[in-house]
C-alpha cells in the first residue's frame, strides 16, 4: 500500500501520496454537551459524511460498534432526559459484578415497599417476596420494571440513592463524559441526564464487556406474576440481525430507543430520543438503522501481522525494523465515495537499536475530506539487537560521513 512518509529525526523525506478508498470515519471525541434544553427542533437534519439526513428525531447518533465511526449526528452531545434509556447504566453495574463474582444469577433480593409501589413500568413485584437476580434482570430488559430497578439497587447498595452514586462512578470508569445519574429506572429528574454520545458508548461497552449476559436483550417476552409482557423494542423481530438494547419514553423526553443490529460481521448502535409516538420511533429507527447499513461498509486497511514499513535500523544487527500496527485496521467509509483518504506514516528514522519488538516506533495519520483526524500508533515487529563495539565502527563512520 502505497504510504506519504515523513521520516522525521533530520532524514530526507520519501514522499508517496496514496488515494484510497474512500474517506473513512473514525470515533469522535466526545464533547462537553450541552445543556437539556433546549431540544433541537425535530424537523431538522441529522450531520453526516454524506451530506445532511432529514430525521425526526431530536437526538440522534449512529455508530459502528468495531470501528467506532460515527456514521450520523444531530445533537449528540445535547444532555437530554434518558427515561428508560438509562436502566442500561443499571444493567451495566449489575453484569459487573455477577462477572466479579460479588452476584449469582440465583441469589435473591427481597421486595421492599417502596419497590412495590413504585409507579410506571413493572414487573409487578410482590411485596415482601425474593426474587432472584436471574427474574429480576429480565424485569429490567424486557419489561422495563422500575419496580425491579428498585429490588436491583437497594439489593446491592442498600438504597436506590447509594445505588444511584455506584451508576456515577461506573459511568465516569467507562467514559461517560456527559451524564449524571440520579436514580436507577430513569424516572423524571432534572438532573437524571445523558447524551446520545454517551448512551451509544454505554451500549457498546455493554455488548463488548459482557457477551455472557447480552442475549438477554434479545428475550422477546417474559411472564412474571401471571403477566406476561412483550418486549418494548421495535427493531426486534422487525429488522433483520435486531437484538438489543432498550427503549425510553416520557412526556417531557418522548420516544427514545437505544438499539443495535448485527448483520455479518458489522454491528451499528444507533441512539435516538424525542420522537412523538411508539409508531415514529419503530419507522424511524428502522430507517436509520437501514440507511446505515446500505450507505457505509468496513474495510479492512492493514491486518495486525502486515509489515505497513520496513523502517532502517542504526547500530542494529539488522538493516531494517518491520513496522506493524498490532491490531486490525478496519474503517467505517461510504460506499458509495470512497475517494480522498490520505495516509502518513511518521517515524524518526533511521531507529537506533537496540529495539523491542512491540515497541513505539512511529504512527499513521489518517485523514481525508470529511474524516476526522485518526492518528494509529505503529510498533517494532521483531526484537533487534544492538551492534558489538567492533561491528559499529564502520556503520559510525559511515553515517558520519554521510552527514
């Protein structure tokens, strides 16, 4: 793959431009969001590479779960009430520590008062009973209980406000930058906020961190005490690789969903909030979801083996350091303009040894129209030992000379 080499450290530079395919998407740093209000109007549109996209949601984000890309936007960095959305921070805290082994799925948790008589969506808990963590979880992703949020957090902290300070710190341990928890269901508070950013982190650290508990969100009813309920999200059973996450809704918030699909072996998260009927945010999800599959696709730049450079080695007892990036590069890009991708590698050369392998040698900047800047560390592939004191006179003597 033709590179633009800048060999810094006072060599002469090699230059090569390359166009690419396509200009890819690499995760954006979250912002500082915004205040709650106000809401950006519904009508309109969504940033993307692409150009603008109508959507009628107020907030709204779509991002690649392996790459990170961010595929669409429309104030994703605005802190908006997350309802329901948020009992996946519940989740998240609840899924930790059954994997610490601290929780077991078949321990129970007593039913108190104000779990029982907590309002909007429940389980439908009996009071004084013990419900083990196993019902309670499906509770929580299928029935949207509140009442099972409670039993969950006065269970593990004792009350849903010492549950509700667990959630902040987990949601600052995990990159949460704009979100404040002030209780474990979502119900209405002023200061109960998230962004779509954060939301579409918290679901992918929920689908990456714990595989053993994700099918959960792809449980489509659950019965608990004679009722049986059907779960709230859309995408389910309507959108082909559809299987998570969770929906929200208030009056103040509307409609919201936090969903993703798999098809292959691309997954997209998608976040939207502040639609106006179940039935908006069922067709509007579906076509963002969609339209992000059919516009965008992976590529796979360098696999973590491939030498991208063979950089020169000084006092090495080899002439050259292979140069690799350690993992997978994959990008997010358009399918339909892939064009203008630039790619700069960057060390100081030539390396002196002695050299271990994994070792920081240098970095690739990648960039193009619409991308945002990605810089990618490179390492040494192999370990190169340092010259003897005989066998470095000449290799002296010849870089003096050379000036």
């Amino acid at each position: 793959m033709p590179l633009r080499r800048e060999l810094l450290g006072g060599t002469a530079a090699a230059l090569a431009t390359a166009t690419l395919a396509g200009p890819a998407m690499a995760q954006r740093a979250p912002g500082r969001g915004r205040a709650a209000a106000p809401a950006a109007p519904a009508s309109s549109p969504a940033s993307t590479p692409l150009g603008p996209v109508d959507t009628q949601a107020r907030q709204a984000i779509i991002v690649d779960a392996d790459t990170g890309a961010t595929l669409l936007e429309k104030s994703a960095d605005e802190r908006m009430h997350p309802s329901s959305m948020s009992k996946l921070m519940t989740m998240y805290v609840v899924f930790d520590l059954l994997k610490q082994g601290r929780l077991k799925m078949d321990q129970t948790f007593p039913v108190s008062e104000r779990a029982w008589r907590m309002q909007g969506s429940k389980m439908f808990v009996e009071l004084g009973s013990q419900i083990s963590i196993n019902d309670l979880a499906h509770g929580v992703i299928v029935q949207s209980g509140n009442d099972a949020c409670i039993v969950l957090a006065e269970g593990i902290s004792g009350s849903e406000q010492q549950f509700a300070e667990l959630l902040n710190e987990y949601g600052k341990r995990i990159g949460l930058k704009d979100s404040t928890f002030r209780n474990a269901t979502g119900w209405p508070d002023p200061e109960h906020l998230m962004t779509c950013r954060d939301l579409s982190t918290l679901a992918r650290r929920l689908i990456n961190d714990f595989p053993e508990y994700f099918n959960l969100y792809s449980v489509r009813s659950f019965q608990w005490h004679g009722i049986s309920q059907e779960n709230r999200n859309p995408l389910l059973g309507r959108v082909a690789g559809a299987d998570g996450l969770k929906t929200g809704h208030t009056d103040e918030a509307g409609y919201g969903l936090t969903g993703t699909v798999k098809r292959g072996d691309r997954r997209l998260i998608l976040v939207a909030n502040g639609m106006t009927s179940m039935r908006m945010r069922g067709e509007e999800t579906e076509r963002l979801i969609e339209w992000g599959f059919r516009e965008f696709e992976n590529a796979v730049l360098f696999k973590a083996s491939d030498t991208v450079e063979a950089a020169p080695v000084y006092l090495g007892d080899r002439a050259t350091v292979p140069l690799v990036g350690g993992r997978d590069l994959v990008l997010t890009l358009p399918r339909q303009w892939r064009r203008n991708l630039t790619v700069k590698l960057r060390y100081d050369g030539p390396v002196p040894a002695p050299i271990a392998k994994g070792q920081e040698i240098g970095q690739l900047d990648i960039s193009g129209q619409g991308v945002p800047p990605m810089v990618l560390p490179l390492y040494a592939g192999v370990d190169v030992a340092k010259l003897g004191v005989l066998s470095r006179i000449p290799a002296v003597i010849g870089r003096w000379v050379s000036g």
